[in-house]
C-alpha cells in the first residue's frame, strides 16, 4: 500500500497507530499494544469460539451426570484444535493427558487419530526423536464445517424467536448460503522452517503489518521457527530495502515492496522473480484480485506475491447524506457540492478530509486525482476499461503534467482546500481518517486498511454510519478504485540457503487461511477472491463484498501509479511543488509546468548508479 510517510505526532492518536521510524518486532518482546477503539473487538475467529465452547459443554456433562464415560477422541481433537489456534506447542504427551482416560487407552484413540489422517507431526529436533503433534488440513476442514453446523444448531435452538427467521437457510444440515464454502485456518508446515535466526521481515508499519505481530504465536506454530518483524514508515521502508540491496547478504528473508516500487526495485536488482524460487502455480494466480496481480508483474514476470490489495476509496457518513437529502457523491463536481453544503467550520463540521502534506502524500494523491480525470501521469496508451500498464518495462514514456486533465485535477483539489480541516495542508495517511472517525468530516479519501479505525471502534460517531465509493470521477473520467498495497518479495541478495524456506513462508502467509486470519484479527484486505467471499470474512465488514464488486466490474486499476523506476521521484517533486500551490505561492499552471519539466528531465536521464554492488538485474532467458 501507500502509507505513512511519517507518524501522527498527536498525543491522543491511538498508540497502535503511531508510526516509529522503525520498529524491531522480535521473540520476547510484547506486541505493539492495541488501539484503544480496537482493543478487544476484533472478531473472533468461528472455530475458536466453537472449539471454547463445545470443551466446556463437554466439561459440564462430564461434571454434571455420572455414571459418564469420556470421549477421548473428542476431547483430544478439541485440545489439539485449541493449542493450534493460541498457537502453542502440543506434545503426544499432553494430548493422552487431554482424553481423560487411562493412559494406555489414551495412547491407542491418539493412534486411531493419526490413522484417519486428522493429526500430523513434526520433528522439533534434528534427530527427530521428539515432535509436535498440529491438525491436518482434513481435520481442519471438518471442523470448520462442523462449527458452521453447531453455530447454526445452537442459534436455533437457544436463540430462536417468533418470526425472527433466524434458521430459514437452513435445510437437512446443509445451507443455502455458502456456509460450507468457508476456509479453514491455516494448517502448520509439515516441516518446521530451518532458518537460522529465525525468518526475518521487513514491513511496513501499518495495521494490516501489524495484525501479523498479533498473530505471531500462531504463524511461529505454522512455520515451526520464530518470526522477527521490522516495520519502517513509507519513505524509511524505501530507504532501508534499497540499503539491504547493497549488503553483501540480505538481512531481511521477506520484503515488503509498495506497488509503484516494483519496477524500481526490479531494475536495481533488488527482489527476484517468484519463478525462480518457486513454482508459481502453487499460489493459485488466478484468485487474486486481476489488478493486484498484474501489478505484481514486471516485463510480464511476477516478482511478489500480493500481501495486501487495498484500493483507496471515498469514505462517506451515510447518515449525515441521508438527513441533508443527498446522494452518495459519484463526481468530483457532487464531491464538492456535498462538502459545501455540509462543510460547517464554526461547529466543528468540515467538508472533506484528504493526503495534502507535503511530499509523498500528496504526489499520491495528485496521481489518483488525474486518474480520476481520465488520465495517467504518463503517456501509457489506452485500452478496453483503462490503461495498459502491463509493458511499463518497455519504457520511452513521457510525463502529462500540463495537459487539461491535470489542469482539471489540480483545480479540483484548489476547491478541495475551501471545503477541508483547517490543518489540511499537514493531513496524510493517518490523519486524514482519524477526523472522519471522530465525526468531524463529512467525507474522506482512505485506503481500505484504514476503515478498521471506526469500523471496530463503536464508540466512532463514523461506526456503522460509513458508505464506500470508488474514486468520484471528473467530466471525462469513469469510476476507479486505484489499487493500493504491498506485494512480499524475496530479496536477490538472500543467501541461497535461505531461500527455498523463504519461498514456503511467502506461500504461508499469503495463503487464503492466512489472509482470512488477518481479516478475523482487523485488517480490511484481501487480495483474493476467495477471501472476500468467505461467509465469515463477509459478516465483518460490508468492504470485503464492496471491493470484490469493484473488481469485477474492472474499477480496481493499478495505472494510476505506474511503477516505473524514477516513479518516488517523480511523486515526491509532484507533493512538493503542488504544496506552493495550495499554500497559495505560486499558481496551478506554473506549479504544473515546474512538475513536468522536472519530471521530463528525470525520464530523460533513467539511469543511476546502481545499489547492487554491481549485480546485474535479472533477466529472462529464452
């Protein structure tokens, strides 16, 4: 994604939220504490909540009628279950403990388990002798659709009323709703990951990252080593990706790369093509998300693997629409008639929040603008539904900075600035959404991965008052969602012994399981389709549904950021000249001939000295 390039400084931002600089997330140390709007409220995953609850059920029949044989079978399912979703260690040990009868017969219902397939295990030694026992991917299949079932029983039974319909999907134990459809958790790794160190990660430090830190313990279990994690801000995550380049060896196993970089980094050498460290196929390609996918690519090789897709959109307080008698905004010409009209300074009330700090922010948000306008900053040509980025590696491009769309763009956000926050011109990533939850906007461009500010926060006057649009659109513009995000890369210069695991722990964490987890844990990504469509991801936010619609009707483009190589410079001189301009220094049309004449100067001269220590970029062969 594109994301912080520096932290909120204001005491009263949620601590979760504050950005360092970087941040060493290492074994021992205590998570990053939690939002206090997000504390606690994250959903549950189903199965845990029915694994908790059938353990206790069983403790009260065996506790409440004797004479009462155990069922060691289940009672060791549960245990295996429970220890593999709080992500602890289960020993053979402990789960003969667990069945509740004697342990000779103990140890024959484990042997009957692992006969049927339901339980693997895995050396946590070298010599083998001792192992861990997790779920196999059946028995967490069977579980998951059990789960659905005794969740739908017991609201049935215990929770029906007259009329309220409660159970009128559901027919002989099955459902028409795609209840069976749901993924189960991710299942441990046959073989525990042998990296020495442990498998180290550089991420950036926004809340999806960071569900990963609260999932830790769980995806230690999965990957059977620990997970040190570092997350940097933005810029700094650029900055320290390039630095790790020029080691001799990466000391990063995973990077994550924001999408505009990718053809940046492929150039420079930094990431190497999935290809080869991986058969590429194991990823099932084809459910990602089309525009998080290709923008994975360069020169029609994939490089990384989506780890977040996360379209920017227009945020809207429903309620406030509702009671002014308006209608969602689907142009930049009712974006601004909707903020006038609600924009009420003298009460506290502003129009529209938006990325108007200087730099990288507002480059940002300048190249979405123009792509709302019907136009990219650079002369790709034009195809069914957009723009072709997908030979960007081709190159020869020239900036359109001083076109009329521009022109038009840049108009539209000299109104903006009448209808904003008196602090707009400081407002980025972070900013721009904590007045919105607060209920002091009407209206607030923001990626996806922000909504988990209000939507699990019920103290938000924005909480369940929030609609979602794509980009409103000038005159000649059409709706688009420009995709956010970040794809996880393996570093070129990762020691060769390193990378064969590195590659297993990219397909973990970008699995469906996984990608469902950090959904059930607060993010609002999902770069597949599967994801989104998961009954249970669905019930936890109206976003999930909303950006696989855009999807499918073609609004999620990645154009809108092309990834050429000189693209962060070209952003950053964008954010900086076009800041003079809404600060009122000089005018719309010289802030714009300054930007295209630096930025035809940048493409003229494409190349620099390379950080790679003399590594030449990859190339395919024939």
């Amino acid at each position: 994604m594109n994301d912080a390039t520096r932290a909120p400084a204001t005491s009263d931002t949620p601590r979760a939220m504050h950005q360092p600089a970087a941040k060493d997330i290492q074994i021992g140390q205590s998570a990053v504490a939690p939002a206090d709007g997000l504390s606690g409220v994250a959903a549950g995953p189903d199965l845990e909540r029915i694994v908790h609850f059938l353990q206790d059920f069983c403790v009260e029949i065996d506790t409440a009628i004797d004479p009462n044989t155990p069922n060691p079978h289940l009672n060791m399912i549960l245990h295996l279950l429970r220890g593999h979703l709080e992500g602890r260690v289960i020993s053979p040990s402990s789960m003969v403990a667990a069945a509740g009868v004697p342990y000779a017969t103990g140890t024959r219902k484990l042997t009957d388990l692992r006969g049927a397939g339901l339980i693997e295990q895995r050396p946590r030694t070298k010599t083998g002798k001792s192992f861990s026992l997790h779920p196999s991917p059946q028995l967490l299949d069977s579980f998951s659709q059990l789960a659905d079932r005794v969740d739908r029983m017991a609201r049935a039974t215990l929770l029906q009323t007259s009329g309220d319909g409660g159970d009128t999907d559901y027919y002989f134990g099955r459902s028409y709703q795609p209840g069976l459809a749901a993924i189960a958790p991710p299942s441990a790794l046959p073989q525990p990951l042998k990296l020495a160190g442990g498998l180290r990660i550089l991420v950036h430090g926004d809340p999806t990252f960071m569900v990963m830190e609260t999932l830790k313990r769980q995806f230690e279990q999965i990957v059977g080593t620990g997970i040190h994690q570092r997350a940097f801000s933005i810029d700094r995550l650029r900055e320290e990706a390039l630095r790790n380049a020029a080691r001799p060896k990466s000391r990063y196993d995973l990077i994550a790369v924001d999408l505009p970089w990718l053809g940046e980094f492929v150039s420079r050498g930094v990431i190497r093509p999935l290809a080869e460290v991986m058969d590429v196929d194991r990823l099932d390609p084809s459910d990602f998300h089309t525009a998080g996918w290709r923008a994975a690519h360069w020169g029609g090789t994939p490089y990384g693997v989506p780890s977040q897709t996360t379209p920017e959109l227009m945020f809207y307080r429903k309620d406030w629409f509702a009671a002014a008698g308006l209608e969602p905004p689907a142009t930049t010409e009712a974006v601004i008639a909707a903020a006038r009209h609600l924009h009420d300074p003298r009460h506290g009330r502003y129009g529209v929040a938006w990325n108007a700090a200087r730099g990288t922010a507002l480059g940002h948000t300048f190249m979405m603008t123009c792509a709302a306008f019907g136009q990219p900053i650079i002369d790709i040509p034009p195809i069914a539904g957009g723009f072709d980025a997908d030979n960007l590696a081709e190159g020869g491009f020239a900036p359109r900075f001083d076109t009329d769309r521009a022109h038009a763009a840049a108009d539209y956000l000299m109104q903006l600035m009448d209808v904003s926050p008196p602090d707009i011109l400081s407002m980025s990533w972070y900013e721009r959404v904590r007045p919105y939850a607060e209920g002091k906007v009407a209206m607030a461009y923001g990626y996806t991965l922000l909504a988990p500010y209000f939507e699990l926060d019920s103290s938000c006057p924005a909480h369940g008052n929030t609609g979602y649009l794509p980009h409103p659109h000038g005159p000649e513009g059409a709706p688009i969602a420009p995709v956010g995000g970040y794809v996880l890369c393996v570093p070129s210069n990762l020691a060769e012994d390193r990378v064969a695991d590195a590659a297993e722990a990219l397909v973990a964490f970008t699995s469906p399981a996984a990608q469902k987890l950090y959904a059930q844990n607060g993010s609002r990504t999902a770069p597949r389709y599967s994801v989104g469509a998961d009954p249970e991801v669905r019930r936890l936010s109206p976003v999930f549904e909303m950006v696989d619609q855009m999807s499918w009707r073609d609004e999620l483009q990645f154009w809108p950021r092309p990834p050429i190589p000189k693209i962060s410079d070209i952003i950053r001189i964008c954010g900086h000249e076009l800041h003079d301009m809404l600060r009122g220094i000089v005018a719309p049309r010289e802030a714009l001939a300054r930007v295209q004449a630096r930025a035809e100067d940048i493409l003229r001269h494409p190349d620099s000295p390379s950080v790679t220590q003399g590594r030449k970029p990859w190339t395919p062969t024939a």
